[in-house]
C-alpha cells in the first residue's frame, strides 16, 4: 500500500513539475517578409529571453498579400506586427485591435522619385503616378494626399496610384514617377540597383508632417480582459525589448539571426546588416507607447477631409496595462 500511494505521489509531482515548466505558446504574426525589421523577435527567441520568460514564440512572417489583422481576427496569430493606421481603421471596421507596446517610435516611411522626372516638392505630385502599398500600407499615404487636398482617382489634378509590389521594379522601369520605400529596406534597394542618391528626390513622411506609428504590437480587445493573457503579453514584450536592445548593439549579429530564419534565400548579408543599423535608428528604449505620438497619429489620419482613414476618434484602442507590468 505504502509503495502503491509513494508511486501515486511521484506521478502527481512529475505532472505538477511538467505544468510548472511549461511554456506559454505564443503565435506572433509579422507585417512583412522575415528580415531584419523584425529581427527583435527573432533574437528574442534565438538568445533565449523568451525562453527565460516561459515563453514558446512561433514566428510567422508576412508577405504583399497578408494582412495582420484579418490573421489576429480569423484566430491565427495571438498578437501582431501592424502600422497604427491599419489597426485603427481595422478597429473603425469591426476588429477591435488594441496596441499594448510600440517598440518603434519613429517612422521609416518615405517616398522616393526620380530627379529627372522633375518632382521637387509634393505640388508637383498631381497628374503624377504614384506607386503605394496596400494591406494597410496605404492609409499613411492616402492621409498625406488628403491633407494636400490632392485626389487620388487619377484625374489631372490628382495622382494615379500604382499598387506596388514586393520590389522597387516600377521606379527601375519608370512605371511610376515615385514608389514608397522605407529608410531601412527599398531605399536601399534602388541605391543598390545603381541609381545613385543624387538622382533620387526623398520624401520622409516624418519631415512632411504626416508620420504615423509603425510597427506596434496589437491584440484583441476581449484577451486583455484575461489577467493571465496581460501577464503573458507582458512577458512577451519584455523579452521582445530585450531582443531589440541587443540586436540594436550587435547589428551585425543580428543580421546573421535574421539569415537563419529566412526561408526564401533572398536576402543578403550586406543589406540586412544595413537594414538593422538603420531600424536602430527608429527604436524605442522601452517599448512604451507614447500617448503624444498617439494623438498625432490620430490627428493626421483624421486629417483627410471629406476622406479620412478614420472619421472619429478612437476609444480603447490602447493600452498601457502590458507595459506597466513590465
């Protein structure tokens, strides 16, 4: 008897210490392809911080056809990579998406023309061809024409707008006179194309203006409502923080993580080395949403007159409960 209840006992304790060290599984949904845009998270799960916090990360990438929050509402990720502008119009749409961390505090979007087309400041915009990112890349740039008063239905006094892909191919081919790119990533790629700065005209969206927040991490409103999901998404954004923090420091580094994880080969050493370097340069120390940027954002999606990205005002669609558990 005495052996039989001693057997039942070390079954009870080995099941005890099994759910003591078990990791919490997360799905994070990234907005683009794997590269070093992200490369927070994937040093986060490749040094072990996620480990560290109990925590089993599975990374998805994204792609030109994937959008963050239709993936988070159809129940295939638990937390996303998204641009404010996207998740607030989602938000306005149905999907209650809410921000519990804003590892970026700068934006990195710019549009990028050619000098010889003549473009010198946006007035010379209309009757021009425009390339833009959809999925929810849009809404920054559709603000900005907006708050210009400039159409964008293709008419002579507006802009054609060119749905660009995943390559800066309609500037190299002059299919349109300006594409959107990033600081850290198609910049770059028309530079290494041979086109030289000087022949470029560069439009940051933070000199113009009308910069929203980038890549914020956003969950389902109803999940906050778990003290457990709040304390695991905590955990989740601290060992994130701590992933980027590093790779900020080793850029280099980080790059060769970011290689490991890419699937497709495509990309190379040298530009994801410079995409990291320049990502640093966008970073928040803390991940903490600053409520001023906030505001800003709010007000230039607002901003569009009789077509804004959003028509009122959100409410709910933040939240500093993540964070200050950190």
């Amino acid at each position: 008897m005495k052996k039989v209840f001693a057997t039942a006992l070390g079954m009870a304790f080995g099941l005890t210490s099994f759910s003591a060290m078990a990791a919490d599984d997360i799905t994070l949904q990234l907005k683009w392809v794997t590269q070093a845009q992200f490369a927070g998270y994937y040093v986060a799960r490749d040094k072990g911080f996620y480990e560290d916090a109990d925590l089993d990360v599975t990374i998805n990438p994204g792609g030109p056809d994937i959008a963050p929050a239709q993936v988070i509402a159809g129940g295939g990720a638990d937390v996303i990579v998204d641009w404010m502008p996207s998740a607030l119009a989602a938000r306005e749409k149905g999907v209650p998406l809410v921000n519990i961390a804003q590892p970026f505090a700068k934006s990195g979007m710019e549009l990028t023309c050619l000098k010889d087309t003549g473009i010198t400041s946006p007035k010379d915009f209309p009757g021009r061809t425009l390339g833009v990112w959809f999925f929810g890349n849009e809404y920054p740039f559709l603000s900005w024409m907006s708050k210009l008063g400039i159409p964008t239905d293709g008419s002579d006094k507006g802009v054609t707008v060119l749905k660009q892909g995943f390559n800066v191919d309609p500037l190299l081919q002059k299919q349109a006179d300006c594409i959107s790119t990033m600081t850290y990533n198609e910049y770059w790629q028309v530079i290494d194309a041979g086109i030289p700065a000087d022949d470029l005209v560069v439009f940051k969206y933070e000199d113009q203006g009308v910069a929203t927040l980038e890549d914020g991490l956003y969950v389902m409103e109803d999940k906050l409502k778990k003290p457990a999901f709040v304390d695991k998404m905590a955990r989740f954004v601290n060992a994130s923080m701590k992933g980027w923090a590093w790779a900020k420091e080793h850029p280099e580094d980080a790059a060769m993580i970011v290689l490991d994880h890419d699937a497709t080969g495509a990309q190379t050493e040298k530009h994801q080395i410079r995409m990291m370097k320049e990502v640093g340069k966008l970073l928040s120390n803390d991940g903490v949403l600053s409520e001023d940027a906030y505001t800003r954002t709010v007000d230039s999606l607002m901003s569009g007159g009789s077509a804004p990205v959003i028509t009122k005002k959100p409410e709910g669609a933040w939240t500093h409960a993540v964070t200050d558990k950190m």
